[in-house]
C-alpha cells in the first residue's frame, strides 16, 4: 500500500464525524480536563499558517490526555460580532449575520482539514441569539447588582434600595438621609443607584466625525484623523455604558496568584491593574469655595509641587477659567477633542497645555500655585487632577520646562549614583520640616501628617478603570433595556430574553452619532410607550464567558447546568496570543468573580494554566517609494541605491505581494520586468511609475529595455493581509498532507517563541514521515510488519522515545519530542525493525502529533476502533537499563581501545576481566603493571613502568 495523505485524510474525516469520536459528555467515572483555544472571530480573509499554531499544541495535548484515560472537554466557538463585519456590510450591503455565517463555513472546513479534535456539537457562536440571551442575562445581573466593600462581593441592588429607604447613606461620596432618599424622584433615585451598580450609564467619549457622519473605533481614526479619508475627528460626549470593574481590582490582583501563568503574563495584568498606595490631598482654591483633590504617591514631594494640572473634560474647568485665558482655554479645548485617551497618554515628545488664570494654594507652605490644563491627566483616572512635582517626574519637568514654570528641587539623591528622577530614593532638602529624612521615611511621616492636619487621607489607588461597554454599531448585542419618559433605566424581564437584533439595511450610525438602530421607530418604541437603548454592546461581551457556554452549550434554561458547571470547573489549560493578555482576560476573569459572588460558578478563576504560543512570522517584502515625484511620476527605487545613499527617510516603504519577488526573504530578494508588470497589474496607480536599479530605469511605454534588477527589502514581521505575504494552510495540506503540516508548525520551535514560516524545512518532515510509513510497507506497498519478538536493542530504542516523548508533551515541548520520533525511526531503520510489537506501540505514541496515518496504520494492523480511543503507551525502565558498558581502555593515560563490560561487574571483576584482552598483552609487554584504575560505569586506567 502506498501512502497518499489525501486519500486517507478524506476517509479517516469522515470516519470521526460519523462514529462521533471527538463527542464528549459528563462521565464522573473519569477526571475531566478542560482543554480551551482563544475562540476566533471569523475573518472574510479565513485562517493563515499563523492562526493553527495553538490549535495544533492543544490538539496534540487533548489527544495525548484523553489517551491517558481524562474525560476532555475540547471544544471551539467564533467570536462572531466585531466591527469587520459592519463594515464590509456598509460597504457592500451585503447582511453582516450572512458574511459572519459564510465565513464561519470557510473557517470550519479549513479547522477540519487539519485533523482537530473539536467536539462540534458544542459549537458557539456569540451572534446567535440562543448565545448572546444569555450575555444579556449576564448583563441584566450587573446592572442589578452593586459591589459591598465590607462583604467584598457583589450584593443585589434592591437590598441596597432598602438600606436607603430605611437608612439613607452616610458614607462614601453621597450621603443622604432615609427621609430625603423617600422624597426623590425615580430619576433622581436612578441617578444615584447609577453609582453604585456594576453596569451603569455615565457620560462617555467617543470618536466622532462630522464629515463621514459616523462614530469611529480608535482603530480607525490616525492622528486626529478618519483613517478613511483623512477627515477631522473630534471627541464627543455621549451617554455610555460602563462595567465597574475597578470594584474587583483588589480581587484581580489577589487571583494572579492563584493560576500557573507566565511571570511576564502576571506583570502585564498587575501592571494594567497598577495598584498603588498614596495620599489623598485636598487643595483650597484662590478665590473659590470648592477644593481640588489630588492622589499622590509622593506626599513627601508636596513642597516641590509648583503647579497642577487637570484633565481639560473637568467641568470645574469653566468655573476656574479668568475672562483673561477664556480663548487659549476654549482653543485648547477644540484641540483636546480631536485626541484620543491612546494619542493623549502615548509618549509624546510635543508637550501641550493651557494656564487656566486660576491659582490653588499648598495645604503645607501656603504658597500659590498655578492651575493649568493638559492634555496627559484624564479625566477618568484618579481625581483628574495632578500636583506636578517638575524636580522628580519625567513629564512634569518636561511640561515646566515648555512654560517656563517654576522647579524646585527636593530629593538630594547625591548618595545614590545612577537614581532616576521616579525612584523612590534620596534624601529631603527644601522642604521645611521633612528636611534630611530619607525618601522611604518622608513617605510615612507625611502620610500620617496629612491625616493629622484633617486635609486628606491615606488611599490605594488603581490606574485600572471602569471597562467602557457601549457601541454606536448595529452588529452587536442589543441592551435588554428600556427607557420611561423621565429617562430612567428599566430592565427587560428575564423572559422577555434575547432581545435580538432587528432586520436593517442601512448600517451607517445616524447623523447624531447615534446606532443605526435609533433609526428603527417600530424597535425602539416599546408597547409600553418606553424607549429602547440603541447602543449595541463591545466585542468583548460574548467572549467574556464563553469559555462557560461550551460546558452546556445547548441549554435553554441556564447559561449552563449546575451538573455541567460543577463537573467541569474551569479551564485547565487555556492556550491564545499575547495580543489578549490585558484586555480579554481581565474582563473574563472580572466577569467570572461575579458570578462567583452569585454562585453560580464553583471557581474564583476562570483559567488555571495559560500558554502564549508565539506568532509565526512572514518575509514582508517591501519596495522604496520616493516621497518626491520625477517629472510628476512615482518612482520606486532599488534597496541598495537607497540604503547605500543614507536617505531612507525620504522614502516610502510599500509592502508588495511576496509571491511577485525573486528569491523572496533572502538578501538578493528583487524584481524584474515580469515581477514589475504584476505590481503595476495589482496597482494600476502606478503604470507610470519609474522603477530604478543598478541597470537603469525602467518605465513601462518610455524605456522598457532595462533589464530590472530592482532589489527589495525584505523583512521577518508579522503575517498578515496588510502586508500581502498570507500562506493559506489549505495549500500546504493539499501539498504535503494535514500530518505534515501540524508536525512541521509543532518543529519550528517552542510554542511560547515567535518563528519565521519557511516551507525549505517542510520537506525533513515530509521525508521522516515517508521514513516512518517504510516501516510498515516497502516500495511495492507489501506489508513488513512481522510478528517477531522484539530484540533488546529495538525495546531500549522504543521506550527511550516513549519516556522522551512523554516528558516533552506534558512541557508542551513539542519540537524536541519530534526531535525524538525522528531519531527513534532511524535507529529503528538500522536496525531494520519491522516487528508489531514494537511498531503498534510507536504508533500510537505518534498519534496524537500524526492522526491521520497513525489511523491508517493502526488498522491495517488488524487493530478494531479508532487509535484515539486507545491508552498512550508508557515506558518500561527495565528496557531502558544498560546490561553492558563500553570502557575506555587507556595505558598511562593514553587511550588504546575500549571493551564491553557487564553493567553489574564489580571494580574487581573488571579488572581481572581487563587482564584478559588482548590490548592488555600488546601495552604491557616487558613492562610491570604497577596499577590498574577503575572509574566505574566511565573508564579503565593502566599504569605500567
């Protein structure tokens, strides 16, 4: 039988799907491992070589582990809303739920293709109302909740609405008594419950462009711009919805020491989440009645504040502005609008700022101190309002310097040589009783200071802020949310769930920034007379759960059974890019402490273990564009011209399609004629264009006698369409087979390292695999397997790899143990072994990694069933022990030969034995053999005179 990976990948697909192997139920009869990849959102462009990185390692690990006798639960899902898809829909007309469903069809057949193990059954998709009810449900049960501090959990609003009615509320920020709370209006009463729930409405911003008439995503808007058309973007304030995560901050942090993730992974979350420890201070105004209240966490610092900042959005802004800086005020103010809170905390060097008139006076020196507005202090992050300390922060000096502000040293940090401005290091100077205490010391004393003298208090304080959860978009999760006619927010009832999305055929957001589904009279206008919300919810609603969905994805009453809840617990080992390592499992991990206040879950955590797999990486190529034009046409210039000039800055680099390039990723990478006609063919915008090399210039109709050889810059970087330099998995599968191609992204590297693709190393893999099929068949197709008994030697070759390749795949080390596959085939080839015993074995070691032609040989074998549902072989020490040792034999240190010694010998054996070679007789003949030395297990020493 010959191998053809086609024919028996096709006949083993269908085998699975029909005997259902992969389906998976509760068994309490086994352990459960709950095996997760970060769910896709299906893309029109579908999945490159890069995407099945993961997918493949936790294949081969849910493979592995189900043969090890776990009940595994391996399902996948799409993470089907998304901004894409709307805009594709805006476009082309074309209904964004029929572009996600065609999509999802080409992503399906192309993840069958290469042989995963998916439980299909359990398939989700977050567009399907069936799954986004219950993302409203989850909705509906923040918004109906608020978060006790004291019970550090999640309580349900209506207890804190009797604690009002009966107490009223004499802490915090609002205070009122049960008498005044009684006598409110529901608007009134609904304002003030907005600041405790967990889902709640405040003023937002968002990126609005008057010209295109539409809110855009900070992903579409560059430098203050609509990346589509270049247009003025402004930011507008606009009702949105928020999740107060900040409640679970503390939580957050404490969990990260519960999981199995990366030093680094925990370090990027605790820095997102940045708990920090300070001092609240409150400034009197110059003038004013109201205070301005600062989070510092250096109050040692106080005397070198000699001026604030706050954010520009503060309405306290007005009210402090003097007639004198109205206009350079109201100008920043226009300027400010057309940033985004990413352009705005960036590290710029251009430093911005307006001087509001207004002075604040130092609660400790009484001096006046001038009140600016910049744009780096935001509104949402501590108080919005800094005390700026330019002798000891980076961008505080920076921002003195631009002004001509005042800066007065503070910290002596003299016996501290290499101390940066942020370290918390040094000695007080200038700063009147604090004067010589070290920083650590000064701290302290100021803290307890501030309390004393009744001007603040101590605080922790969070850079993580409240997650923004609204979308001026169609294609999202409608709020299941109404509005009465004092605009007071009323939930829908839990059987009025899903509230799906209605049939639109304009997908553009109205003229006032508002949802396209502002549009729909008959929607928004409930029986009721209340009106509807039209904001959509993020994309990251739906797959801030999922991963509990697959537990019990076809359950109309619960987002899932307290059985399958209970039973699968949570995510053993959950495997996705670093490109999520914030956002996506913050908000995940938040939502599940939620509804582990509720119990509703059995875990704290949602994820137990995490593994980053790195990114495989493409040849970008790129051709330099001159930004300057000759005789009015574009000019594309060879790499070494360019390089060899020093003037790259003068130009472009445009990113081509690898396929037109001669020797792609090498450094004679180029173009010539044919490669130029299929640019100007792809890009007619430049038919005219002049290409330039050492040859000379070519111009299509002017001068095509050159013969180009204009060289191109070749770069190792992400794989992406952007960049034209997508491989199609479906291409590689059909050339070398799904087997081939899941061993050879698994021998790249280790899973956590980014790698470049490369098909020249395909074909080792390709050849190990032709090599290990020649075990069981010869060039005919005839059978070699024999039902011999296996030899020594074949027995240590067999349990050396399975010992190897169990201790690699429980390390998700999965290159060396295809290192070892390959190493144990040839060492079987020499020793020319063909026997069943050994090769069934070896076979399925390799099945989890292989599938497909494990699937085939095991039949062939005479084996009943799938191989999948076999047990994974286990090694036997007793094969692994040496029953010889080869010694060096050396005389006076010199070595003469070696001889094979019984690996219980004793030291005095050996040396009898050693007498007895004929080496011995060669070296000490007519010599005296004073001593005979025996290192046991490494060599033999004879010293002779």
């Amino acid at each position: 039988m010959q191998y053809n990976s086609a024919e028996i990948e096709a006949k083993w697909k269908k085998y699975w799907k029909d005997q259902q192997i992969y389906k998976v139920d509760i068994d309490t009869t086994k352990p459960k491992y709950y095996i997760l990849d970060m769910f896709p959102y299906p893309s029109g462009s579908g999945l490159h070589v890069g995407h099945p990185l993961g997918y493949i390692a936790s294949d081969i690990y849910t493979r592995y582990k189900r043969m090890n006798g776990y009940n595994v639960l391996h399902p996948m899902g799409y993470d089907a809303f998304g901004l894409p898809a709307e805009q594709y829909a805006i476009q082309t007309g074309v209904h964004p739920a029929k572009s996600t469903d065609e999509n999802i069809e080409r992503y399906r057949a192309q993840l069958d293709n290469i042989g995963f193990s998916y439980d299909w059954d359990r398939q989700v998709k977050t567009s399907d109302p069936s799954y986004y009810k219950w993302t409203q449900w989850i909705f509906l049960e923040l918004f109906n909740h608020f978060y006790d501090h004291s019970a550090d959990k999640a309580r349900p609003i209506f207890e804190l609405i009797e604690q009002f009615r009966v107490e009223g509320s004499s802490t915090g920020d609002i205070t009122f008594s049960a008498e005044e709370w009684n006598q409110m209006s529901a608007k009134e009463q609904d304002d003030i419950l907005m600041n405790y729930r967990l889902a709640y409405r405040k003023t937002g911003y968002v990126n609005w462009c008057e010209a295109l008439g539409t809110v855009l995503a900070n992903d579409e808007v560059k430098d203050g711009v609509s990346e589509r058309g270049g247009h003025p973007v402004e930011q507008r304030a606009m009702m949105q919805w928020s999740l107060r995560i900040t409640a679970y901050a503390e939580r957050l942090l404490n969990g990260l020491d519960k999981v199995e993730w990366s030093s680094a992974l925990t370090a990027m979350q605790n820095n997102w989440i940045g708990r920090s420890e300070g001092a609240q201070v409150f400034f009197d105004i110059k003038g004013h009645e109201g205070q301005l209240e600062v989070f510092t966490t250096r109050p040692d610092t106080i005397f070198g504040a000699t001026y604030m900042v706050l954010a520009p959005e503060l309405d306290i802004v007005s009210t402090l502005t003097t007639p004198e800086q109205k206009e350079e005020i109201e100008n920043y103010l226009s300027y400010v609008k057309s940033r985004s809170d990413l352009d705005r905390m960036s590290e710029s060097k251009t430093v911005t700022g307006a001087f509001t008139g207004a002075y604040a006076i130092n609660p400790f020196n009484n001096e006046e101190v001038p009140i600016w507005i910049g744009e780096y202090v935001l509104k949402d992050y501590g108080t919005g309002a800094i005390m700026a300390v330019p002798s000891d922060d980076d961008r505080d000096k920076a921002f003195a310097t631009k002004f001509g502000l005042k800066i007065i040293d503070v910290v002596d940090k003299s016996d501290y040589p290499g101390a940066t401005l942020s370290d918390k290091l040094g000695k007080i100077i200038n700063s009147d009783f604090l004067n010589g205490m070290e920083v650590p010391e000064a701290i302290q004393f100021m803290f307890n200071e501030i309390e004393k003298r009744g001007i603040g208090a101590k605080k922790i304080n969070y850079k993580l802020r409240d997650a923004n959860f609204s979308r001026q978009r169609y294609w999202g999760e409608p709020f299941p949310i109404k509005f009465d006619k004092e605009n007071v927010a009323h939930p829908l009832s839990h059987s009025e769930l899903p509230l799906e999305l209605p049939e639109l055929e304009d997908f553009k957001p109205t003229s006032s920034g508002k949802s396209p589904l502002a549009r729909l009279s008959d929607w928004t206008v409930t029986e009721d007379g209340m009106t509807r919300e039209t904001d959509t919810m993020p994309g990251y609603a739906g797959s801030s759960w999922y991963f509990l969905r697959y537990m019990d994805p076809k359950n109309p009453d619960a987002f899932a059974s307290k059985e399958a809840v209970n039973y699968w617990q949570d995510v053993d080992i959950y495997i996705g890019g670093t490109e999520h390592a914030v956002g996506h499992l913050m908000y995940s991990r938040f939502w599940h402490k939620f509804l582990y206040d509720l119990n509703l879950v059995p875990t704290e955590e949602p994820f137990k273990k995490l593994i980053n797999q790195g990114m495989i990486q493409g040849v970008i190529e790129y051709v330099y564009l001159s930004k300057d034009k000759e005789n009015g046409q574009s000019k594309f210039v060879c790499a070494k011209i360019v390089e060899a000039s020093g003037d790259e800055d003068n130009y472009a680099k445009i990113p081509i399609f690898v396929d037109y390039v001669k020797n792609y990723g090498s450094p004679d990478s180029f173009l010539n004629v044919d490669s130029i006609k299929q640019f100007v063919e792809w890009r007619p915008e430049y038919k005219d264009a002049i290409f330039q090399c050492g040859q000379g210039e070519f111009q299509f109709g002017v001068n095509e006698n050159v013969d180009s050889h204009l060289v191109t810059k070749s770069e190792i970087g992400k794989m992406s369409k952007r960049y034209f330099n997508v491989v199609n998995p479906d291409d590689v599968v059909a050339e070398y087979g799904a087997d081939c191609f899941r061993m050879y992204e698994m021998f790249l590297g280790p899973i956590e390292q980014s790698k470049p693709w490369d098909t020249n190393g395909i074909d080792g893999v390709s050849k190990f695999l032709r090599k290990y099929w020649a075990l069981f068949f010869n060039e005919e197709g005839k059978s070699l397997v024999t039902d011999n008994k296996a030899d020594e030697k074949e027995l240590k070759v067999l349990h050396t790899v399975i010992k190897k390749v169990n201790e690699d795949v429980e390390r998700f080390s999965f290159n060396t143990a295809i290192s070892a596959f390959m190493t144990a085939v040839n060492d079987l080839r020499k020793l020319k072994c063909h026997k069943k015993e050994v090769l069934a074995k070896l076979n399925l070691l390799l099945s989890p990694f292989a599938p497909f032609i494990t699937e085939e040989i095991h039949e062939i074998l005479g084996f009943q069933g799938s191989i999948h549902t076999e047990s994974y072989p286990k090694h036997e020490d007793k094969y692994l022990v040496e029953s010889t040792i080869n010694y060096p034999v050396s005389f006076n240190g010199k070595k003469r030969g070696e001889a094979a010694f019984s690996a219980d010998a004793t030291r005095e054996d050996i040396m009898e034995e050693v007498k007895a070679l004929p080496v011995f007789a060669k070296y000490t003949e007519g010599l005296s053999v004073k001593k005979i030395i025996v290192v046991p297990g490494r060599m033999i020493n004879v010293v002779v005179g």
